[in-house]
C-alpha cells in the first residue's frame, strides 16, 4: 500500500499538520499509522468533513437582473468565435493584464497611472513613487498567471491555492503575513460590517470551500463568483490584500466558466464598496451581484468587439 505523509495532506488538503493530527486522535482518519515520531496515511483517505464548521450554506437574499440571459447569449457567440486570432489573443491578454493590475490596486489607493503600470510592468522604475507601489503591480501580474495557471488546470480552488494567491499579492511587501491568516481583529475602514474575530477565520474559511461546492450547483457562474468575492471579504481572513486576492478569486471563477476577466474600475470604487458593504450587514446581495453581472456585460461586449 502506497503512503502519505502529514506534509503531503497539509498540501493536498490545505489545512495544517496540526489539524491533521487533531483528526488522527479522534479516530477520523482511518488507517493512519504511526512509524516512530512520523504518522503514514494511506494514499486513498478522504478529507474528513470539519465538524467544527456547519454544513448548512448561508442564506442569501438574491434578485437576478432580467438581462442575465442575454449575457449567455452573449457568452455562447463569444465562444462561437473560438479559437481566436493568435495575435488578437496576444494584444487582449497584454492589455487587460494592465487594465486588472491598474484598477484592482487603484481601488486600494494605488498611485500608478495606466501608463505608468505598464512601464513598471515592463520593468522600469517610475521616479517619484514607492516601491511598494511598484510592487503591488509586479505581484498582482504575477497573481493573475498562477490564477490563469490554476484555471488552465482545470482546478477546484481549495485553501491552500487561496493562501498562495495572497502570497503572491503581497510578497516581498509583508512576508511576515503573505498567504497567512490573520492572528488578530481588523476592522474594514468606512464599512459598517466587522469581519468575525481571527479565532473563527480558519473555520469560516474551511466553509467557504465547502459553500462554494454548494452555490457552484445552485446559482449561476457569475453569482457564484460574487457570491465567493463577498464571503471572503466578508471573512477578511488576511491582515491586508483581502481586496484584491478576493477580485482575483471572482475571476477565477468567471474565466474558469468562460467568461473574460470581470475588471471592477476604480471609479466604481464607492459603489462597490457599499455594495459589498450592504450584503455583509443585510445578506442581500442583490446590488452587489447586479453590479458584477453588468462588468461581465461589459467584458463581453468588448471581446465581441475585438474578435
């Protein structure tokens, strides 16, 4: 019989190799065997649910716009022109890799003008601003290709594919806490809403993954990436680069299912942030999946443009 290690189901699983321990000793893990100071875990074990965390799927309130089959529509001829043009591929990925990187950070008070992101995207210094600036802008360009990489594969996004997204976010930044969840209470500055106390994130985070299963059989693609955008932000469960690492799980979703990158502008700034703020205080999500479904519109329409 084939083995695994601690390490290896820590990577698998994305939860701790104390955590896995804890479910060894309350007999969960069958066939788990213990050869000196290491445990030997059969190859073909199953996560076990956490029964730490509630299975049932929160309740959301939801009112879906009236254009969304139109956007399937849209979808369906969008992919009814592939494959596309080699060189019209080329130009729309180098652009819009500008376009995400500028507005997601801008939205985060990011100073970097358009331009100005894609010299630094270039690999030239922009004189006059910080090197954090500049940063945000590599680490968020190498974020979305891990995120295309984790697509390409065909993934189904567990914790530990969250907590390396972050990591890329803020690498070199805030090594201390990238892809590590929060040890203490934040407050989301200008929102009503306080994301749970930092105890209760490893768990919430762990029903995330197990709701995402559920809303991804219940609701439309693009509701499912809100709805994974707002929990998460709901959660908050890093010290900082929740915003864009959850503008980036939205995507994941999206483009897994087709769909162009969703690019929230950050003009839209204001009425995204009460939107979001809107559905954690009243689990009404109406406004907030609405103003995703019209950026999905949006991207559609220019990718039918272009091909």
């Amino acid at each position: 019989m084939e083995y695994k290690t601690l390490n290896d189901l820590s990577k698998e699983w994305g939860i701790s190799e104390r955590r896995i321990r804890q479910l060894i000793e309350e007999g969960r893990i069958q066939g788990a065997t213990k050869m000196g100071k290491s445990w030997l875990i059969p190859n073909d074990v199953k996560k076990p649910r956490d029964t730490r965390v509630s299975v049932k799927p929160s309740e959301f309130i939801i009112n879906l716009p009236s254009n969304l089959a139109t956007i399937d529509e849209k979808l369906a001829l969008l992919n009814s022109k592939r494959p596309f043009p080699i060189a019209t591929i080329k130009s729309i990925k180098s652009n819009e890799l500008i376009e995400w990187t500028y507005n997601s950070n801008g939205i985060e008070g990011n100073t970097l003008t358009l331009k100005e992101t894609k010299v630094v995207l270039e690999g030239i210094t922009i004189g006059g601003k910080s090197v954090k600036e500049h940063l945000e802008a590599i680490n968020h360009k190498e974020a979305i290709l891990y995120l295309e990489e984790l697509v390409s594969k065909n993934s189904v996004l567990i914790e530990r594919d969250i907590k390396s997204i972050h990591q890329l976010v803020l690498k070199e930044i805030d090594q201390e806490n990238a892809g590590r969840y929060r040890n203490e209470k934040v407050i989301i500055s200008g929102a009503t809403h306080i994301p749970p106390d930092h105890i209760f994130v490893p768990e919430q985070m762990e029903q995330l993954t197990l709701d995402l299963k559920t809303w991804s059989k219940q609701y439309h693609p693009l509701v499912v990436s809100a709805l994974l955008h707002g929990e998460f932000v709901r959660i908050h469960p890093f010290v900082d680069g929740n915003g864009r690492t959850a503008r980036l799980l939205m995507n994941f979703i999206a483009i897994k299912n087709g769909f162009p990158p969703l690019i929230i502008r950050r003009e839209q700034r204001l009425e995204y942030y009460d939107a979001l703020d809107h559905a954690h205080v009243t689990k009404d999500y109406t406004t907030f999946v609405k103003l995703v479904i019209s950026v999905a519109e949006k991207s559609l329409d220019h990718y039918l443009s272009l091909v």
